[in-house]
C-alpha cells in the first residue's frame, strides 16, 4: 500500500530535521554582518528550508517504509505461491488435496490483485465510478 501507518516518531524526527535546518541556516546567517544581504536572505529563507526539509525527510521515511513493506509482502507471497506449487506437483498428493491447494493458489492471486487495485485507487485522484459521471455529464452538455 502507499501508505505507512500514522506513527509519530517519524513526524517527530520530520520536525526535528526541519527544526534543525532551519536553526543552522540562523546560525550561519548570524556569523555575517548585519550589512550583509547574505544574512538577510539566509534569516529569511530559514523558514521555508525548514518546512521543505521537514516535509522531504518525512516523504523519504514514508517511501522506505512503503517499499520494506512491499518487499516483505512480496517475499511472502512467493515463498507462500512456490510451496503451494511444489505441493501440487507433488504425486503423492491426492485429487481432493490438490482441489483445495489450488483454492489456496486462486485466493493469493486474488489478495494480490486487490492489493495491487487499492494501491492504484489509492494513487488515482478519481474514483471511475466519478469519472464516468463527469464524462457522461460533459457528452451530455455538449
């Protein structure tokens, strides 16, 4: 999914890493002269750097945990598909087995299939269902 659980450590270490960028930007900004147009554009810009460091570090924090998540996801559901595979190639196994094994095979595909359509739901800033009625009101108006 693209979305990582709320937590707040990491909207704790996103302030923190703005806070501190900010403060550093200062702290650079007061070792100029007063005269300096240097120190006056340093002061000014230390808020909007802090906001758009803080906000990147956050973004980066969510995009690793997605990814690791989607890997561990995808790490299981192979090793999961390959021993349901291996199972069914066994001889040994019996008809009814094999039945309920592909079952099990059909039901991860469909889990991963809807997994996949919620991430892309989730991405796609209209549901169909809106399109569609925003589409079919301007084929109307026309």
């Amino acid at each position: 999914m693209n979305q990582m659980p709320s937590s707040s450590p990491s909207k704790l270490s996103a302030s923190l890493a703005g806070v501190g960028a900010g403060t550093f930007l200062i702290a650079i900004a007061n070792n100029f002269p007063d005269s300096s147009s240097a120190k006056l554009w340093l002061t000014l810009a230390a808020p909007a750097v802090s906001v758009i460091l803080g906000g990147g570090w956050l973004w980066i924090q969510v995009e690793v945990a997605n990814y690791v998540l989607d890997r561990k996801v995808r790490l299981l559901v192979n090793r999961t598909r390959t021993q349901l595979q291996e199972a069914l190639d066994d001889t040994l196994t019996s008809q009814k087995h094999r039945a309920a094994i592909r079952r099990k095979l059909e039901e991860l595909e469909l889990i991963m299939a809807d997994r996949e359509l919620r991430r892309i739901k989730s991405l796609t800033p209209f549901s169909a269902e809106s399109l569609r009625e925003t589409l079919g009101q301007s084929n109307a108006d026309q």
